[in-house]
C-alpha cells in the first residue's frame, strides 16, 4: 500500500474478494523526506501514514518493510550507471521488476502468502490451457500494463490487479471516498520517486559529480558547439543545447547520441531521431513466449508508458556484431559506438528481441524499455540496447515521417 488512493481501493476490493489481505508498505529510504518536494515524490512518512488510516478502516493488518537497501542497489544506482553509460533508464520498470515482484514477491512468498495484489491498472487473463497472460486495462487512459511488461510467467501467477477492469480513475475515486478514505482525491505521483523536483541532471551532478566540458558534433563529426558534461543529455532534446546559432539549412538540431566513453553529444535535424530498428538482448516473456520466436511475427511495439502503440515486427535473432558504446575518433569517424546510424551495442553471439516498427519510431534511446503487444495482451519486453536510425548519415529524411511515440 503506497499511501494512494488505488492501492487503498485495491486492498479493499481484495479483502471483498474473499482473500485473506495484510497491507505492507514499502519503506525505500532511510531518509523518507528527500523523496517529496512540496506535494510531489512519493515513499513518504506522510504516504506510510495515510496507507495505515485506509488498512485500518479496511480492518486489516498494516506493516511496514524496509526495501531501501535493495531499492538504492537495484533502482538508485542502476539509474546512475545507466546514465553514466549515455542510456535513458526507466526507474519505474526496474521497481517493478527488482522490488516489487522480485523482493517484494519473494518475502511475502517465502511468509506463506499466495500473492502480491497492487494498484496497477492492467488486467490478468487466462486463455484455454489455463496459462495466465497480461492484457491492458479497460480504462486505456489509466492503462500501466506498459511499466508491468517486465512481469514473467511466475510472477502473473503470483500477482492481482484489481482495479484493471475499472473503466475509469474518477470511478476509483469515487469508491474510495465512499469508503471513507482520505486519500479519495490525493493527487498521483507522476515523478521519479527519488528525484521529486524533476531536475535530474542536477540530482546526477549531486551524486556522481560534475564532469569536464566536452564537444557537440553533428552526425559527421563537424563540430558545432560545447557541454559542461554529456551526463544528463537525452535523446530528442532540444533545449539546453545553447549552440548560438541554427544549423547551415536553417533547422533545430536534437540530441541524437550521448557517448560518455569520449564525453560527446551528436545533434542533427528532427528527422534524424527517426529510427526503424529497435534490439536488446536483455528481454523476457510476459506468460507464455511464442512457439517460434526466431520466425517474424506482427505485433505492435511501445517504448513510453502513456506512448501509442505502433505496428511492428519482431523475432528473436543471433546478434551479428560486436558493438561497445563509444564516439568519434580524430577523423570524425564513429569509434565503437556509432555505425552510420546505429547507436548502442549487441554482443556478438548473443539472443536479440528485434523489433522493426512499420513506421520510424522517433526518440528512442538505449536503456528504454520497448514492450510488445498483441491486441491488448503484453507479449514481452527488452531494454534497448541499440538502435538503428532510419535515415543515412548524410542523407536527407524523405516521404514517412517517423511515428510520435513520445
């Protein structure tokens, strides 16, 4: 119970369900305070207080477990390394993944509890030979099936959802203020837990230090300004950049790439963030995995959490090449990291999920997550490990303009 209105109602309709209930909330830092600024951040004394006044109209046991070593472990710090090595991580899926189906999961397992019933909006099916599959919610809006694609096989069949067949958040709401709880209309946490004021470069120059300027290039290597530290850069941002001046042909220029091995960002047109190829050998299953996997199947692939979906490919394949996140040498040519478009790196021999969207995606970075779907149900997910632009180095975009997945 995190201290909010939908694992209040969760709680609630799970004890009505005719479950034996105990509410448990997640304490992830040892210092509670510095994960709220103002109203916003979540994991708070005020958030474990207010998850203890709703279990205890419920009428059911509350405790509190303490997860912060392992959250630091597994969410903090991976969130620094991942940026560190010029990826985009999602904090909220490694939660998921790392803590509260893994620890979370393992402690109330291992304690005799047959399941972990949260708040997420997203439903769980089981089709004829009784396997259990993860499907969106019926309140699309609210649909979290996205950060919950990271879910295996074992984990659904120890996981519930009970808002997932709610048609809508103001129905939620509603419920909760009739059951008496306060936190009926408490507003949703949209920020990252640990960095409550959404400023984070600034968080990642406070943990791991300021880094030396280094040099904005185009595609080709010209140079074209300068950075006090490539840490904290995102693909498709634009702001932030202070070039003085637009490109030769008059148009913006957009972060492309952040290669920390040399301490350089590449910009380029917003065409240039178009991408037709998407792979990461770091992917499971969510329930069953196809019977041929290696064969190309249609499927739809979304690579934000409140992003559409788009029309895709996907299989499993040998990863053909050895690649290591890195920049351009003195000549201007990639070294490592960079191969006419290609951004990130596969180990060569490995097993990637690729996924060919049928339109460019726009944006994407290693380190999101792409989650594929067929008609509602989460088929998989990977960590992007590299990505292939759908434009040329040198070549100018021409007819499709890449998806909005943002």
């Amino acid at each position: 119970m995190s201290g909010g209105v939908d694992s209040a109602v969760a709680a609630a309709r799970a004890v009505e369900a005719g479950h034996d209930v105990v509410g448990v909330h997640l304490a992830l830092s040892r210092m509670p305070g510095t994960l709220r600024t103002g109203s916003r951040g979540c994991c708070t004394i005020e958030d474990s207080s207010d998850a203890q006044r709703a279990a205890n109209i419920i009428g059911i046991p509350y405790y509190v477990w303490d997860f912060s070593e392992r959250f630091k472990l597994d969410v903090v710090d991976d969130f620094i390394a991942e940026y560190e090595a010029g990826r985009t991580p999602n904090p909220c899926m490694r939660c998921n993944e790392r803590i509260k189906f893994a620890a979370l999961l393992e402690k109330a397992l291992d304690l005799g509890f047959d399941a972990v019933a949260t708040g997420h909006y997203a439903t769980i099916l089981t089709d004829a030979d009784g396997n259990r599959e993860l499907h969106r919610a019926s309140a699309w809006a609210k649909d979290q099936s996205y950060v919950l694609g990271v879910l295996t096989a074992e984990q659904l069949a120890h996981s519930m959802f009970p808002l997932g067949a709610t048609p809508s958040k103001a129905l939620v709401r509603a419920e909760a203020a009739e059951r008496g709880f306060s936190v009926a209309n408490k507003p949703d946490s949209h920020d990252i837990c640990f960095i409550p004021d959404g400023d984070t470069r600034g968080w990642l120059a406070d943990k791991v230090g300021t880094q030396p300027g280094g040099e904005i290039v185009e595609r080709d290597g010209t140079v074209v300004g300068s950075h006090d530290g490539a840490r904290g850069f995102t693909v498709g941002q634009r702001r932030g950049l202070h070039l003085g001046s637009l490109a030769e042909d008059g148009r913006r220029r957009f972060v492309l790439e952040v290669k920390p091995a040399t301490n350089t960002v590449v910009v380029g047109p917003k065409e240039a963030l178009a991408i037709g190829e998407i792979a990461g050998s770091r992917f499971t299953w969510a329930g069953l995995a196809p019977e041929h996997p290696e064969l190309a199947f249609e499927c739809e692939v979304q690579i934000r959490a409140h992003a559409d979906p788009v029309p895709a490919t996907a299989q499993v394949v040998t990863a053909p090449v050895v690649m290591a996140s890195g920049g351009l040498d003195g000549a201007g040519v990639p070294a490592g990291g960079s191969v006419d478009g290609i951004a990130g790196g596969a180990v060569d021999g490995a097993r990637e999920l690729v996924i060919r969207p049928h339109e460019p995606l726009v944006g994407v970075s290693p380190g999101q997550t792409a989650v594929v779907y067929i008609g509602t149900r989460v088929l998989g997910q990977t960590t992007i490990d590299r990505t292939v632009s759908a434009v040329p180095v040198g070549a100018v975009s021409a007819g499709r303009a890449p998806a909005d997945a943002s």
